[in-house]
C-alpha cells in the first residue's frame, strides 16, 4: 500500500505523455496541412520555385521549374544547378549566391542562360534568398525563376531593328531628323552635318524656324499641323533653307508623325538636298521662256510631232498657217492637213529621217487649211531623241510659200502669154514678107 502514490505519479505520467502524443500527431498533421498547401501553391504559380543546398544541389522545386528545362523529377533531384548551366552562367551565379551568402542580403532579377534537355537554350530571370535553420545558421538557398526566353528574344530582334535602323539612319545621304511636338531637332544624322555645315550639338539646339526662310514660317508650321491634325505623312515638300555659311539651299523634304502608345508626340522626316535641280530648273524656265519668244516672234511655223505623227508642240505661226485654233491643232496628226498624195510622200519623207537619222531640209508640202483652201510649204524635218537616244519623234520649220508659187505660176503665165505671142508675131511677118511682090 505504500507504493500507491508512486502508480499514481506514473498514471500521472503516462497521461502526460498520451496528451503530448496527441498533441504530437497534432502538430504532426498541421504539418503536413501545411506543407501540403505550401506545394500546392507552389505547384499552381505560374514562377518556378527551387531549393539548394549550400553546394547547389536541388533539394526541393515545383512543376514549373522541371518545365524550363524539361527534366523529370528525378533527373533534378540528382544533380547540381551548374549542370544546367554555360561556363560564363555559372561564374556569375557563382558570385550572386557567394554575395547572398556573405551578405544575407537577397538578389532579385538576375538573368541565366540555361541550357535544356533538349540542347537548345533559354534565359531565366530569377531571385534568390538565403536560407537557415532553427540555429540561423546558412543551410542553402531558394529562389523563384521566372521564363524570359521569349522576351530576351524580343529584346534581341528590338536591338537587332534599332540597330539596322541606327545604320540607316546615319549611313543614308540625305538629312534624316526627328522634331518634337514645337518643331526642335531631337536628333539628326550625320548627314545632316554635311548638308547644313552644322554641328551635331548644334543642331540638336536649333529650331526649324532657325535655319528656314521667316516668309515660310507659317507654311511650314500649317503643314506641321495638318500632319499632327490628320496623321497622314506629307510627301516631297520643298523648304528653302540657309547653311551655316550664309548660303542659300532648296531641300525636298517628306515628314509624318513620329507616334508614342498612339499619341503624336513630334515629328520624323528625311531632306534632300535639291538645289542643283532647282536651278536646272530654273535654267530650263529661262531657256524655255527664251526659246518660246524666238519661235513667237519668227514668222515661219515651229512644228513638234511624236513618231504617230501627231502634234505635241507648235508655234503660233503654225496655227495661222493652217487657220486652226492651238486647242484644235493640238494633237491632231500631220495627215489630217494635206492630201493622201501628198501624205503618201510625207511619209517617205519621215521614215528616211527615221531610218537614217539626217534631217531633211527644202521640201515641197501642200496643205489643208481648216477652210478647205490649200497652202504650199517650204519644210524641213529631223528625228527628235530622249536623254538615252531612242527616236521620240520629230521637229521642223515650215515656210509658206503660196504666195510666191502663185506669182511663180503667173510669171511662168506670162512668159508662155510672151512667147506665144512673140511666136505669133514672126510667123505674121513672115507671112506678110511671102505676099510682098518681087520688083
């Protein structure tokens, strides 16, 4: 009986020990609740998850990170991160997880070139983070990885197209510029040094208005507008433009809206130096105007025909000749203004110029005046040619020369009137000499 306190203690005990058990089990199962749901979020996030021991072998990840580089489960379990990795990868992850170690601090957003299954390669983004044990001591890593293959890929197409875009830009000959929304340059090409004789830098703190005649201020600025207004680009607009030494240039000049997440936000274009062309322009004007007045005011007609025979250019003389309107005469073909006889030779005539390329000068050709009434001509024609040579068609001067045919034919009237009666008047004489008697 004496040893009942000491049953009882044990009892006491034993109770003890059941409650702790069950709160073992407990716990136990809170756990397992617990990890259970830590894999299954783990499991349904769209980020790769892993852990490594402090010499880098996997000791836990999800489905996502299998999915990167498409091992199995086992396959990971049994090796080491730096076998998924290049030489250089591994030297800088080498120096990210040794930072981490000795700093405690987390690493985000680094990039790895991994290398998959398969053999091909992809990059990953990842952030990781020290691990430790109930001791704090450093016992390994984890980090979350997420798949940036794509998006490295869209960088590099992005690099590559800005680059090409940098060579053109630079490489092309004509100025290449970008203005914001108040007309100042953000940036030009080296052409546009050469073009204008002004610094890069220089140029980058100019406005247009600063190198563009002040009479075009307002055009310019309205055709700006137009162009943010309606976002349609604006084609071949000539500027005249002042160099840095003072000169004068024409530039042509194509410009629409450079856009930013839709928005307008200023101004892209591309000038090209047309001076030269200008003033051929202006020299052809000239000549032109020149060689206008001088076939106006000669009296003879100035004639222009395609090789169909039709009239693309005349003078004024021309058109009183043949009694047409310019509107009328205009286009109408060259048989249209004499005979069928006189085409059929006409047209002899031309296809000789054409064959051989002389020019013919001094021939006879009888019109049609739009009355009906005929006119003789004095013409000449030769082959006209384009800048490459080929036959466009024909050019010549015509003269009329009716009036001199009809005193012709009179002159050649009256000496026949002449000697008919010249010839008449000796025959009556001798007539008159064969009845005279013989004393």
């Amino acid at each position: 009986m004496a040893k009942k306190p000491h049953y009882e203690e044990l009892e006491q005990r034993i109770g003890e020990l059941e409650q702790e058990t069950i709160e073992l089990k407990r716990s136990a199962a809170a756990l397992r609740q617990s990890e259970e749901r830590y894999k299954t979020v783990l499991d349904s996030i769209e980020e790769a998850y892993f852990e490594v021991d402090l010499a880098g072998n996997f000791t836990f990840f999800n489905d996502p990170m299998l999915e990167l580089g498409g091992y199995s489960r086992d396959e990971f379990l049994q090796t080491n991160f730096r076998s998924y990795l290049d030489h250089e990868t591994v030297e800088r992850a080498h120096k990210v997880f040794n930072s981490v170690y000795n700093t405690g601090a987390p690493v985000k957003a680094f990039e790895w070139k991994i290398r998959r299954k398969d053999g091909s390669y992809g990059y990953i983004e990842a952030s990781t983070s020290l691990m430790r044990n109930s001791s704090n001591e450093p016992i390994g890593f984890r980090g979350v990885v997420r798949d940036v293959t794509q998006r490295k890929a869209m960088d590099e197409r992005l690099r590559e197209s800005e680059e090409r875009y940098r060579n053109i830009f630079n490489n092309s000959t004509d100025f290449v510029y970008v203005l914001d929304l108040n007309g100042n340059f953000t940036d030009v090409n080296q052409a546009a040094e050469r073009l204008t004789g002004y610094e890069r830098d220089e140029l980058l703190k100019m406005n247009f208005r600063d190198y563009t005649s002040p009479s075009a201020h307002q055009e310019i600025f309205d055709a700006f507008h137009r162009i943010f207004e309606t976002g349609k680009p604006l084609q071949d607009y000539r500027l005249e433009v002042t160099v840095k030494d003072g000169i004068k240039k024409y530039f042509e000049t194509s410009v629409g809206p450079l856009r930013k997440g839709g928005d307008i936000v200023g101004f892209h274009g591309s000038s090209r130096d047309i001076t030269r062309r200008v003033e051929a322009e202006r020299a052809l004007r000239r000549s032109e105007a020149k060689y206008r007045m001088i076939l106006e005011s000669i009296e003879d007609g100035y004639y222009e025909v395609d090789l169909k025979g039709r009239f693309v250019f005349f003078n004024d003389a021309l058109c009183r000749m043949y009694r047409y309107p310019r509107n009328e005469l205009m286009g109408m073909n060259i048989r249209d203004l004499t005979d069928p006889e006189t085409s059929r030779k006409g047209y002899e005539v031309f296809h000789a110029v054409f064959a051989t390329g002389n020019p013919c000068k001094g021939f006879e050709w009888k019109g049609l005046r739009k009355d009906g009434s005929e006119i003789h001509l004095a013409a000449s024609v030769s082959l006209m040619r384009d800048e490459d040579g080929q036959p466009i068609g024909f050019r010549g001067i015509v003269r009329d020369i009716t009036e001199s045919r009809r005193l012709q034919s009179q002159l050649q009237q009256a000496r026949k009137t002449e000697a008919i009666a010249t010839l008449a008047g000796g025959i009556a004489h001798q007539f008159n000499n064969a009845l005279t008697p013989i004393i």
